[in-house]
C-alpha cells in the first residue's frame, strides 16, 4: 500500500497527528479542572468526526482519495480542537493564560524533538512547518517577505482556520493568540538563538536574539 504514499502524505499526516496530541492534552487540562472533557469529546467526536488515534497512515488512509482523505482529517481536527477551546474558554473564561501556557509547553516539547538545521532562521521556520497545521501545502497560506542571516519575515496570506472557528461559534482570534504562544515555545525548544514575533498586519518571523 505504501507505494502509493510518498513523502509529503507522511509528512502532512504527522503534522495531524501532532495537532491531536494537542488535543489530547486540551482534554488532559480540562479534566483536571472537574470540567466534563470526555463527554465533550466524545460530542465532538460524533459530531465532527472521530481522530486518528494515531494509527499508521497506511492502514487507514482511503488511498483511492488521498489528498481527500487527508483533507478531511484535517478539517476533523481542526473542528473538534477550536470547538473545545471555544466551549472550554466559555465555561471558564480564566483559562486562556493557563492555555497560552499550555500551548507554549506544548510547542517547547516540540522543538526539542526537533531534529533539523537550525543554523539559520529560514531553516527553523522550515523546521516549524514540519510540526504546525495550515491546511493543505496547496493551500500557500504563507509567503516569504525576506530572508536574512539574522532575521526571516513571513507573512499569512489568507487565513484557512476563520472558517472552521466560524462553523463552531468561535473566535479564530483564540487560536492566533494560542498558535503564537505554540510558536514562540518551538522556536526556544529548538533553539537558544532565536526568538518568534508577529505583527497585527499579518507578519511573522524568527530573528536573532540580541546579543
């Protein structure tokens, strides 16, 4: 069955499953707060779809319907994570620092599983994007402004998450606010050099910390 899978599938599919040990943990914070997390699981489950339970890609993809299938999970992801942090936020709207907290620990655990070239930081937003869901790479939600040896600029061209957060009644401005905290741990998981910042016009980058 493989040989119908190349790279980029496999690649695509771990960025999925890394989102869902995001919501996982989502579920794990919600728990420890008394809050009915695996009854909203398994609502949005029902609802937008079940996870991958992190089976290996080539025993569940529908390999008639590839790019289909992947998109899908991603959709499935995406719904069920924004609808817990919308409900989640609503029952508890105090959450949202323990959340950025969350989200950074999170990211930092990713980077230090980072394994690739951070000599520079367009090979750390390269890196980053191996771990960070932003739809399908047909998509080209991002696009370089500037690479520098001490600082890379990229900005978002359109943003593919409002409509998944419309769809369950949130705020996609929640998820800007977590996706960031998510970022900035990466970038000091994976490396002591270099620090994430972004602007209200859309732009992101990774620099060179100061001497």
């Amino acid at each position: 069955m493989s040989l119908f899978l190349g790279k980029v599938h496999f690649w695509l599919y771990n960025k999925i499953l890394w989102f869902e040990h995001l919501e996982d943990a989502i579920a794990a914070y919600a728990d420890g707060r008394g809050l009915p997390a695996q009854d909203w699981k398994r609502e949005f489950e029902a609802r937008y779809g079940a996870s991958t339970g992190g089976r290996p890609l080539e025993e569940i993809i529908d390999q008639s319907n590839i790019h289909g299938w992947l998109q899908e999970r991603i959709t499935r992801a995406e719904s069920r994570q924004a609808a817990f942090l919308t409900r989640l936020t609503a029952e508890s709207p105090e959450v949202t620092e323990d959340l950025k907290a969350l989200f950074h620990e999170h990211g930092l655990t990713a980077g230090r599983s980072y394994e690739g070239n951070t000599s520079s930081p367009e090979s750390l937003f390269n890196g980053l994007n191996d771990y960070i869901l932003d739809g399908m790479p047909c998509d080209r939600v991002n696009q370089i402004v500037s690479s520098e040896p001490d600082k890379f600029v990229w900005k978002m061209m359109q943003c593919v998450h409002k409509p998944v957060w419309d769809a369950v009644g949130g705020d996609v401005e929640l998820f800007y606010t977590l996706r960031h905290a998510w970022i900035k741990g990466f970038v000091s998981g994976a490396s002591d050099q270099y620090e994430f910042g972004a602007s209200a016009d859309q732009l992101r980058w990774i620099e060179r910390k100061s001497a």
